[in-house]
C-alpha cells in the first residue's frame, strides 16, 4: 500500500476537523436583540475556550501522526484500519467541542455529560493512536526498530494519554470544568516527543 496517499488523505481529515473547529465562532447580528457586540463575545468565552482547545489537541495530533508515520517502514491493510479508527474520532472532535462550549457554563448533569463525550471522544482517538504505535514497534514496521526490551516503556510512554482521558471520562461525571482541563493538561504532553523509543 502507498504510504505517501495514506498520509495525503489523513491530512485531508485533519485540516477539514480542524477547520469544523471554527463553525461555531460566529455571533448574533446586530438587530438579534442579544446586546452588544462585547456582551455578545464576553458571553461566547466557553466556545472560543473549547476552540482554542481542540484547535490545538487536533493540530497535536497531526504533528504526532506525521512524526510516527515518518518512522514507518511499510503501509499495510492492518494499519490501515487503524488509522482510519483513529480518523473516526478526529472528525468527532469538532462535535465534541461545541457540545462542551453550549453546555459547560451552565453546570449539572449536562456539563457533566458533554465533559464526558468530549473526553471519550479523545480517549478513542488516543486508543486508536496506542493501537497505530503498537503496530509500527512489530518486526519490519519502522526504517529503525525500537532497541529490545524498550518496547513496553515506549509504548506506556506514547499511550499515557489513554490513561488521562479515561481518568477524565470518569471525572466529567464528578467535576465537568476539572475533566476538561485533565485534557488540556496532556496536551501539553503531547507537544514534546512521545513517538520514538
């Protein structure tokens, strides 16, 4: 299988998840009735917040898909079906996001649900992701094998994710505004180098 039309199309489903992120940025008009126009933005924090958020989780994510994939050293249908699991959550996200900016202010039971979307959302995502990286750490995989006996560390290290959005999935249900910021925190995770052994 071409790697090169994998990873072409995979950026495709990125950059249009990404792009969905800013659907919900826009504001009432003038003759809405809503106030003015600082009110109407001042109001609307909750979903430039959750933008901002996803915005850069999904673009993480893209820059982790692209370092990992560069490491491989074959294309196969197993792989495949992975990456396509994975993109299946990132067109969520933007789902997820505006759920979580409609509901987060208000509080109770429905903050607590749109938290825990959003969180299983991204705990998919980062399942798919761990399943992407156990994949390439198999014989022949990747142009360098990770060095023997590093294998287990290195997957632990790239799936940690999993295990905080787990942890926030469980939260929303407790604390919505404290399960969302779990999935800020490991973002920043993510931002250093968590791909290579």
């Amino acid at each position: 299988m071409d790697k090169g039309r994998l990873e072409a199309f995979s950026d495709g489903v990125f950059a249009v998840a990404i792009t969905l992120l800013a659907l919900d940025l826009a504001v009432p008009g003038p003759d809405s009735g809503k106030g003015s126009l600082a009110h109407q933005l001042g109001s609307r924090w909750p979903t430039y917040a959750a933008y901002v958020l996803s915005f850069f989780v999904i673009g993480i994510m893209w820059v982790n898909h692209h370092t990992l994939f560069k490491s491989f050293a074959r294309v196969d249908r197993t792989l495949t079906f992975l990456n396509l699991t994975l993109l299946l959550f990132v067109v969520a996200v933007p789902f997820g996001t505006s759920t979580v900016a409609e509901y987060l202010r208000d509080g109770g039971s429905d903050a607590q649900l749109a938290a825990a979307l959003y969180a299983a959302i991204f705990l998919g995502a980062a399942v798919s992701f761990a399943a992407i990286f156990a994949w390439s750490i198999r014989d022949g995989n990747r142009h360098t094998p990770l060095p023997p006996g590093t294998e287990r560390a290195a997957l632990l290290r790239f799936g940690v994710g999993g295990f905080v959005y787990l942890g926030a999935l469980v939260v929303a249900f407790i604390n919505a505004a404290a399960a969302v910021a779990a999935i800020a925190l490991i973002a920043l995770y993510y931002v250093f180098e968590r791909t290579s052994g």
